[in-house]
C-alpha cells in the first residue's frame, strides 16, 4: 500500500469562483454564461451570451460544525502523556473540507484553508460568555505570542490519498472516497508536562464575525482574522475543542527503554496459585487439612511441562469418581418425575461424558479417553473447565441469541431433507410395486426418455445400445404409436393377411411371436410388448443381416452391421437404480458442501451453532489468574517469556462447551448436542467462518490425553509478556519474531555500505491479548526446543502502532534523540532505532550503541536525510510555531521539500515522523 499527499483538492464549482467584482460583496462568485437558441440554433446577438454571477457560500456563512465531519483527532481527547514533539491535527472524512469555503481564490500550490487548528495553554486564553453569538468564544490575550501567522496557513492543511493499484488520482477522487481524507495540522512546539487546548478556529475575518453572531461586511472581504502586528484581546469563535497534557518522557521510545530483561531474581512467569482441596464439601467421609493443589493458567513457564498423572491423593479421586459416576449412571423417567415426585439428582457435573457418550469415568490418565478422565478427577483440569462453565453462566443470553440466530439455516435444510426423504420412500414403493414387475423391454420402451442420460459402463445407455447394432429409432415412442395402427396391405411388401410372421426381438430379450389376424387386429402378444411391426421389418436387414424376412424385398448392396450382446436386463437394471436414488441424488446436488457421511443421507442435519467468540478476552475480564496466575506479580516495566499450557486451556473448552450444551438443551434447541459451540480461546484476527483457525477439534473426536487437540500445531507457542508503561500507553503496539538466517553475534554494529543483512524471517504473532490495563501477550508458533537450538538467532521485534500518520519534530532520528536526552545516562538493555522510510521488511536490524551515544551533530553541517530533520533546523516564530519562510536546505541524496517550491503536501512528508523499533535478543530473555 501506498500513498499520497496532495497541497489542495476542490471541487469544480470552488476551483471555477473568483473573487467578487463589486464592493461590498462577500462572497466568491462564479460566472455562468446564459445563451439562446431558436428553431434549433443559437442566436447570435450582440447581447448574447448574458452573463451571471452567481454567489457561492464561504466562510462567512459558517455558525457550526457538524461533529461527523471529522474523522480522526490525533491526540484523542482528553490524552495524558502526549509526545511535545508531534504536531496534533485533526482529520476530516471529505478530501476538500479545508478549502471549500475559503476565501482564497488563489488556484497555486498555497492555498488558504476556511479554518485553522491552534494550541494554547490555559494562561493564554480564556473562555468568554457565548452572548447572542453561534459559537462559543476565547479570548486571546496575547495573539503575537499564541497564535500563527495566518500568512503561512497554506502549509497546515494537505489531502491523503491511499493508492489502490494503477488508478488515476482523479479517478480515486472521483469514485473512492473510502481511499482519501484531509488533515489539518498544527505545528507548534508544545512545552514539556504542560496542558494545552485544541481549537478549530476560522481563518478568515468574515468568519469570526460571523461565529461572534456580528455583520460581516469586512473590507477587504478576504482579509484575515487576526495579523500578526501585536494588539491584544483577540475574540475568537471556536467549532471544535480538545483538552491534552504533554509529557516529554511518555513517547514510545522512552518508554521502550523503561523496560528491564529479567534477571536471576526475577519472579517467575505463571507462578501458580496454592488452592486448598481438603474439604470438598461435595461427599462426606474426607477431611485432610493438608491437601492442597497449585491451580495453572493458560500460560506457563516455559518448559514447565504438566505431570500427566492425577495429582491429588487416590482416597479424594476414588471419591471424586463415584459421585460422578452416580450422576452418569442415573436417569430421570417420565413416571418418576413430576410436582409430587422428589427433586432429581444435582450433584457434580460430570464434564464431556455427552460428547463421547460415556458410562464410566475411570482413575486412569491412558486410553483413548484419557482426556475425560483428567479433566474430571485431576483438580487442575477440573478447576479450569469449571473456568470455562462459569464463564459460559455469566453470558449465557447473548450466546443463545446468536446460536438461534443460526438456526433458521438448519430448519430450513432439514423441512427440505424431509420432503426428499418422503419422496424416496414414495419412488422406492411404486418401483418396488409397479417398475420392477415388468418385462425388461417393456420397462426398456417405457424409459425412453430416459436413455439417453443414464450411463452403463462410461456410456449413455442409447449410445451403447447404438454400438451393438441396436438402430436409434427402436425406442422412439412416435414409431411405437405408428406401429399400434391396424395393418394395412404397402406396395412392393406383398400380402401378409392370413400369415403369422415372425420378427426379430430385441437382442438379449425372450422372442414373442407377433403376427396379425385376417382382419388386421392386433394380437395379444404384441398388445403386451409394445415393440412394433413397423419397427422390425425396417431393422430386420439392418440388425439381422437376413431380407428372407421382407417379401418383395429387393436385395441391398453392403456389408451387414456387426450385433454384439445386449441385455436389456442391464439396462433396466441401471434404470432402476437411478429412479430409486432420484431423491438422494437431487439431496446430494443440494447439499454438496456437506461431508460425504451427510451427503448421501436424508436425515435430518445435526449442528449445532458455532460461536468463534475468543474466550480468553472473556476469562481475563472474569479471572485474570486464569490466563497468567499470579500476573500481578510480574516486576512493572519488566518483559518475560512464557509457554501455552495447552491441557488448561482444552480443559477451560471444554468446560464452556459442557455448560453450553447443556443450555442448548435446557433450550430444547433445535440440533446437534454434541456440538464444539465455542472453539477458540486465542484471538488470532482470523475470519469467523474459518474453521481451520479454530483452537481446538470437534470435542466428540477427542481421543488420548488432555491438550493433545489442537489444531494449530503440535508444540505449545512461545509467549512474549510485557508489563509496564509501554502497554498502558501503546496497547496497540506490534510485535513479531525474527528470526536472523546468519548468525550475528551480539556485537551491535551497524553494518557498512558494502555489508547489507539478509533481513530473515519474520514470524507473524498468532495471537495476542491484554491483562489489564498494563499486561500484554503475544504468542508465536515457535516451539521453546527450536528456540533454544537457535537462540542466538532469533530476535523479538517492538514496532510502534503503525497506520496513524504522525507528524512533528525531533523524533526519529540519532541527532534529534540525542539532543533530547543523553542516553549514556539511561542505560538501553536492547537497542532501539527509528525506522527509515522504506519498506519494514527491507531494513536490517542491527543497531549500534556506540552510534546511539556519539556527540551531537552540528545542525548547521546540514541534513543526511529528512529522517534526521530536528527543532534545531527549524527557526520558529515568535509564537512557536513552525516558520515555513525559511528555507532549508535538501539531504544530498533526498527531495527538496523545504525548498522555493514546496507546499504543505511536501513539508507534511518531510515532517511525517517513522515509528520506532525497539529489537529483544532471545537469548536475553532465555539464556543459553
């Protein structure tokens, strides 16, 4: 993807006005030629065309600003911790806002937007009573010192357009607005721990008359809401406001370097939490004040694997067993329950039995149901599906409101599988009682239709019937009706009244005797078989190769067609098969997407609904433990590597699942009971309808031991988690692994010219997550035997949010960090660096500490690149903002945009700011 940035966008109505001709007039105008036409054709006259000037509104009429107009404000309101040294703007959804109510005619490069973004502290201004006026007013006291030079505010504003593809720019503009926006930008250097106001204020004169409610007749009519000649008490109407505090050490790469790498001391990530068993209270006969058990979350040291046998005291499991046994053993019979009756069995739920529909849960952690048997009696297991159970309970409405959402697909597939099915049963008995009883060249003759779309052996039946010497016109039904008449005597035949004649059958068919009685009527036999006279006496020579059979007959020259062996019984046959499976045949067309097991049944469809919810967002917000127990623990400003404990979270599955049938139930939904509702616990930002990124199979196929059900991949994932400021203020920042196909070393040294790094591999996160407001996690499919094999070549990258243009000062560059902070007073435990304008994947990185900690730049030496552009290259006004009067000479090798020709477009790309990478060696995090 790419994009660009344009100094103005009007429309042709705005970029066709001017400035008005008369005095007193203010607003632009735009003229309109008006000719006339006669009988056709235009008439030509001195006073033709007549001309009209017709006003167009400007920002004198402006009294609000509709709130959807904007699209984005960057800081958002109210933020703490905003970086001194970014430029705030604010952006609005069409491209052309900023000048389309100006009053600048001008049709250059620098063109004056209707409205201005201004910065003030609070002892610069103060808020005024709105009085009879639209808008509410400030009152500047000072506008020299506060304000910009309304002059260069044709550099704050410029249009973004994202390119897609091959597309023309006015073709984008004309047809996507999706692609394309306008920002405003306010270039003032903002103080350090300072509070400041945002406002969108009018640029013109008429402007802020008319926001103050007064008459705008202003001479000139484009003259400017305020010089900068001093003066003081400037009133100003304000459309929008904002309120952001500064801190010049909340920035993404200061607070990258708070981060500390654990060390021997550290406390260790996923510490267990210590649960105390000994009275259960769910049997009697078991008091142990001493039993206890460490509870485990989805996430756990690395290469702390689970003990797979069940961990508690064999008394406490045989208990635990029988009572849940008593529960699967049981059942509730119509004549045994009821008002009068007692209360049925409640007791403990015997988790997943359903799926598999088990009668006994067993003290054994082998077998093919080795999962059921741990997650029910292993008080770790047990703990994490009652997990998964209480956090099905606390939303069960808004999960059945989606399962029957769903539900209308299933009942409608299932009312049309039941007319197919009705429709087989009805076929399968008139075949049975009336098809199947006829001869096979009668049933051949009566499925005419038919023969040439049924196949036998890789042929249509006609087609093979053809092949063996059968004509085409043998079963034409029109030849049967012709052949049914009473005989009648044909020239050149001769007499065949008085005479029984016998035909050739259909090859492969019992012969009949057809003949015809004196009177010409029709035999019974013939009656019965429908095969015609007609039909034989021309196909006698043809099939037969014999013209005894045809009196008169005069001999033909040829050779006669080979017969082959044709059974009509196979054919007849085929047609059977195929009339009875017309209805699953028509089912399987219908339902082709269904698994062959489905697809060649009738019955009804089972499924029940799929909610790809992530459940791990959901039992973070529950119980924090159970994704990271013990998390509050983990040192602030700290970062720490972890592993997937995949038997906790199958068991947390399958306790939502459990609880979520059982609803279904409770419900009497329509469908599958043994459905996996719920399969994702991660959230990987994987379509919903994708079922190949679920977490886990389908529950009723589980077979083996707890956490062996994954379908991602075989090895638990390797987990960064970070704790600190960066997560508080970033919650959105990137992270991905790297793994380096060339060995470095932990030298640091940036490579020269002559020595460019292959770049690697980069492995995307598989899923990612908070805990609280100050814990992130992020989970890569690496497994921790990989990573120790080679450590020292896998790197975890932090890359600031990206796709939020950011603008300003001094940021992103050696020079500009180095005049900001002297970082041989803050030790860096891994190296961080801006990232240069090209393509992510391009760069190499390897950093340096002795380039981070060389002496300042001398700012006069001039620019390497525009990445390096600092406060120290700008002059800013009195008011502290950017003087874009001054000139600044280009790098060596990069663009003039500060030059004689630029415009706000260039100075917005020479001042757009790259975001920051900060690189963690995973052999600091896991030493070899």
């Amino acid at each position: 993807m790419s994009y660009t940035f344009l100094p103005q966008v009007k429309s042709a109505l705005v970029a066709g006005s001017r400035a008005p001709g008369e005095a007193g007039v203010q607003r632009r105008v735009i003229p309109i030629d008006i000719g006339v036409e006669g009988n056709g054709a235009r008439i030509s006259d001195a006073r033709l065309p007549i001309r009209l000037e017709n006003e167009i509104y400007g920002a004198g009429d402006v009294i609000s600003l509709v709130p959807d107009a904007i699209a984005r404000v960057e800081p958002t309101q109210s933020s703490v911790g905003v970086e001194p040294n970014y430029f705030p703007y604010v952006e609005f959804f069409d491209v052309d806002f900023p000048w389309r109510l100006s009053l600048d005619t001008g049709n250059g490069s620098r063109v004056k937007p209707w409205l201005v973004l201004i910065a003030l502290k609070a002892d610069e201004f103060d808020f005024a009573a709105r009085g009879a006026g639209p808008l509410p007013r400030i009152v500047v006291s000072t506008p020299a010192a506060s304000l910009p030079e309304l002059e260069q505010s044709w550099a704050f504003a410029h249009a973004h357009i994202k390119r897609v593809g091959d597309t023309p720019l006015d073709t984008l503009l004309q047809t996507r607005p999706d692609s394309h926006h306008s920002r405003l930008l306010c270039p003032r250097k903002l103080e350090e721990s300072s509070v400041y106001f945002l406002f969108l204020v009018p640029t013109f004169e008429a402007g802020r008359l008319r926001g103050l409610g007064e008459e705008a007749n202003v001479s000139p009519w484009d003259k400017l809401a305020w010089q900068d000649d001093g003066g003081s008490d400037l009133v100003l109407p304000i459309y929008w406001r904002s309120r952001i505090t500064t801190r010049a050490t909340e920035d993404f790469e200061h607070l990258v370097r708070r981060i500390s790498l654990p060390d021997e001391d550290a406390v260790a990530v996923g510490g267990k939490t210590v649960i105390f068993s000994g009275r259960p209270g769910y049997y009697d006969g078991y008091d142990e004040p001493g039993e206890s058990f460490l509870a485990e979350g989805a996430l756990r040291q690395p290469g702390d694997r689970p003990v797979p046998r069940i961990i508690q005291q064999q008394q406490l499991t045989d208990n635990l067993a029988q009572s849940l046994n008593n529960v699967i053993g049981s059942q509730i019979l119509p004549e045994s329950d009821g008002p009068d009756k007692e209360d049925p069995l409640v007791a403990l739920p015997p988790y997943g039995w359903r799926f598999v529909k088990a009668d006994k849960i067993e003290n054994r952690h082998r077998g093919a149901k080795a999962w059921l048997n741990a997650v029910n009696l292993d008080l770790r297991f047990r703990f994490g599906a009652g997990d998964g159970t209480r956090l099905v309970q606390g939303r069960q409405e808004l999960f059945m409101k989606k399962s029957w959402a769903q539900v209308g697909d299933i009942i409608r597939a299932n009312r049309l599988r039941g007319r197919l099915k009705l429709a087989d049963t009805l076929s399968n008995r008139m075949m049975n009682k009336h098809f199947r009883k006829l001869p096979n060249d009668v049933a051949l003759v009566l499925s005419q239709s038919l023969l040439g779309g049924l196949q036998v052996g890789g042929k249509s039946i006609l087609g093979d019937m053809e092949n063996k010497g059968m004509p085409g016109g043998y079963m034409v039904r029109s030849m049967r009706r012709l052949a049914s008449k009473r005989a009648a005597k044909q020239s050149g035949v001769g007499k065949v009244t008085g005479k029984l004649l016998r035909l050739p059958g259909t090859p492969g068919v019992k012969a009949w005797n057809y003949g015809f009685a004196s009177r010409g009527r029709k035999s019974d036999a013939f009656a019965a078989s429908r095969v015609t006279l007609f039909a034989n006496i021309l196909a006698a020579d043809r099939v037969v190769g014999d013209d005894s059979l045809v009196p008169n007959k005069r001999p033909v020259g040829g050779k006669a067609l080979e017969v082959g062996k044709l059974d009509a019984g196979e054919y007849v046959a085929e047609i059977g098969d195929k009339l009875s499976k017309l209805a699953r045949l028509k089912g399987q067309h219908l339902f082709k997407m269904l698994p062959a097991s489905e697809k060649n049944s009738l019955d009804d469809i089972l499924r029940g609904p799929r909610i790809p919810d992530p459940l791990a967002d959901i039992l973070c917000k529950e119980n924090p433990d159970a994704i990271l127990p013990n998390a509050g623990d983990i040192p602030y400003n700290s970062v720490a590597l972890a592993e997937e404990n995949k038997a906790f979270i199958e068991s947390v599955m399958l306790g939502a699942n459990h609880e979520m049938n059982r609803e279904l139930r409770w419900r009497e939904f329509p469908g599958d009971m043994r459905a996996t509702v719920l399969p994702r616990f991660w959230d990987q930002g994987h379509p919903e309808n994708d079922k190949s990124k679920d977490d886990i199979s389908d529950i009723h196929r589980w077979t083996g031991r707890l956490g062996r059900h994954y379908r991602r991949t075989d090895d638990p994932a390797l987990v960064l988690i970070i704790r600190g400021d960066l997560v508080r203020r970033y919650p959105g920042f990137s992270m991905v692994l790297n793994r380096q196909t060339v060995a470095s070393g932990n030298d640091w040294e940036m490579p020269g010219e002559e020595q460019q790094k292959d770049p690697g591999i980069f492995l995307p996160q598989a899923f990612s997550g908070l805990i609280g407001d100050d814990i992130a996690y992020y989970g890569f499919d690496v497994s921790l035997d990989s990573l120790k094999e080679f450590l020292d070549q896998y790197y975890f990258l932090i890359f600031e949010p990206m796709g939020r243009p950011r603008f300003g000062l001094d940021i992103g560059s050696y020079s500009a960090r180095r005049s900001k902070v002297n970082f041989q007073l803050v030790k860096a435990p891994f190296p961080v660096k801006g990232l240069a304008r090209s393509s992510i994947r391009n760069e190499s990185f390897e950093f340096s500490y002795k380039r981070l900690n060389k002496a300042p730049l001398n700012s006069a030496a001039g620019l390497d690149s525009w990445d390096d552009i600092s406060w120290s290259h700008v002059e800013p006004t009195a008011s502290g903002y950017v003087d874009f009067a001054d000139t600044i000479p280009a790098p060596m090798d990069g663009e003039d945009l500060w030059g004689a020709n630029r415009h706000s477009a260039s100075l917005a790309k020479a001042t757009m700011q790259k975001p920051v990478c900060a690189v963690i060696p995973a052999d600091q995090l896991l030493p070899l």
